[in-house]
C-alpha cells in the first residue's frame, strides 16, 4: 500500500491544477498559431492582388500601340434589301423595269398535209348558231402560217411586270363559238365568260390543277366570273349545250407569252438579255422548243416548223 501512495512528476500532471495550467497553455498556443496564419494568407492575398494589378497595366499597354489591333464596338446592323416593286408570281417570277432588254419574234408555219375543217350540223339554238358550224382544228393562211400558236418564254425569272398581260380577260360566246379561241391570262388572274347569244350556254373547263368551272349560263346572264386561277397549266374549255364550241385557257406564270396572228407571225417585246427556252404550242400539233439568245437592243428570231 505505501508504494501505491508514491507519485511521481509524470502523474501530477493529471491532478485539476495541472490540468487546468495545460488547457490554459494549450489555448494560447493555439490563438498564436491562428494569428500567424490569418498574416500568412493575407500577405498571400495581398501578393496576388498586386500582381494582378500589374498584368492588367501589361495588357492595356499592349493593346493600345497605334500598330496592333484595336478593340471595336459590335459593327451596326445592315438593313434589310428594299422590298421588291413587283409581287413574286408564281414559280418565283419578280417583274419589274426592263432596261436594255430585246425582243424576240418570229413566224410559225405548218408544213404538213392539208386538214380540211370539220363541218359539224347543228342540233340546239339554230335560229343563233345556224345550221351547220365548220371547225378548222388546224387554221393557216396560204403561206402555211399557223393561227392560234402559243408562244411563250418558260424559263425567264426575271422582267417585265405580270400585269403588262393586262388587268381584264374575257372569253366571248358569240355566234356558238367561242372568241378568241386561246385566251390568255397570268397566275392571279380571273376569267370573264361573256354571254352576247343571248342564249343557254354552259362553259364547262377541265383543268388539271386549277379549280374546275362548270357553269350554265342563260341568255339573260351577261357575263359570269371564274375563279382566280392559281396553277399555270393549259386548260381546255367546251360547252354542254353546243357541243362543238372549244377553247383554250393559258394561265401563265411570267408575261412572255402571246398567241400567233392570222399569219402565224408573233413578238415578244422588253426581253432581258440572255439565252431562253421558247415553247411553241399548238392544241392540235404539239409542242416544240427553241433556244433562243436575245442582246440588248436587238431583235431575236424564233420560226418554228410544225409538220
């Protein structure tokens, strides 16, 4: 037991005075080290400031010699190209001035063997149509001169305005027969049937693309309006009263288009320069195509040869 009672100075480091003095002298320690710390990372972050300091003159110098490049403000937006005078017509056409531009003309003929017009009696109206109507599917003058040939421009964008084609189309129903025979008229447009017979008549279209017109039209009803025709196409026409009157609606997407005289002759005025492919177009013969070059000022030449 008295050996138990011996202490040495190891364990009276454990006794509540010892161990109070060894907090007390542990706390401060560590406050000094805290200080030394905080003015460490403060001359740290002063160090880092500086520096920063310092590159931002280096680069500010550099960038303002007269010889590098200098730092603009974003460039101004462009405006817009001015908006078109004319409209776009269908298939992307623009119309517009033409300056410079050329013609092109010529004659369509028809060699082939003669076609002696068709004599159709007639069953309805006679007193207004007559007895007997001939149709000639195949009209020429002596020279072989081809009447009522399309001729028209297919792949011109650009030129004079759609509405150079005129701003009314009529189709007349005079004498049972229809007047002109080929009407045409560009994308947009509408169709005046004109009724001077004073007698039942139905126009009757068969179009492809375009809306179908299937109307009676009585004596008393001077003119009838079609529907705006929105598809270029050529679309036959014919009456269910009178059974051989026909017709040819051409709706057309650019101005370049014209029906041949009497004669078969034909002109297209205010063409822009360049090379076209021209159609020549007949109900009964067909088509056929030319290339045709138009210069400024001068007339291009286009005859055509149905045979």
């Amino acid at each position: 037991m008295g050996a138990m009672s011996k202490t040495s100075g190891h364990d009276r480091s454990f006794t509540p005075e010892g161990t109070l003095s060894a907090l007390r002298l542990g706390s401060e320690q560590f406050l000094e080290a805290l200080s030394v710390s905080q003015e460490e990372m403060m001359k740290h972050i002063s160090t880092v400031l500086s520096t920063l300091a310092i590159l931002s003159v280096l680069l500010a110098a550099c960038g303002g010699g007269g010889g590098g490049a200098q730092p603009t403000s974003p460039p101004a937006a462009t405006k817009p190209p001015a908006a078109a005078t004319q409209p776009q017509a269908a298939g992307g056409y623009q119309g517009g001035a033409v300056s410079n531009g050329g013609a092109v003309a010529g004659k369509v003929t028809y060699s082939g063997a003669a076609m002696a017009p068709e004599t159709v009696p007639v069953d309805k109206d006679p007193e207004v149509c007559g007895t007997s109507k001939e149709i000639a599917k195949v009209q020429t003058d002596a020279s072989g001169g081809l009447a009522n040939a399309v001729i028209r421009i297919t792949d011109i964008t650009s030129g004079k305005p759609l509405d150079s084609l005129g701003s009314q189309f009529t189709l007349d129903q005079k004498g049972c027969i229809y007047m002109p025979h080929v009407v045409i008229l560009p994308v947009g447009a509408a169709l005046t049937i004109v009724n001077s017979d004073g007698i039942l008549h139905n126009i009757h279209t068969t179009p492809f693309d375009n809306a179908p017109l299937n109307k009676a039209q009585p004596g008393t009803q001077k003119e009838l309006a079609s529907d705006p025709f929105t598809v270029p196409e050529f679309i036959p026409v014919a009456c269910d009263v009178h059974k051989w009157m026909n017709a040819t609606i051409v709706v057309v997407e650019n101005p370049y288009a014209v029906v041949t005289s009497a004669d078969g002759s034909f002109s297209l005025a205010d063409v822009p320069a360049g090379t076209y492919q021209v159609e020549v177009w007949h109900g009964e013969l067909g088509s056929q195509m030319l290339t045709v070059t138009v210069e400024a000022g001068k007339t291009a030449a286009a005859d055509a040869e149905f045979k």
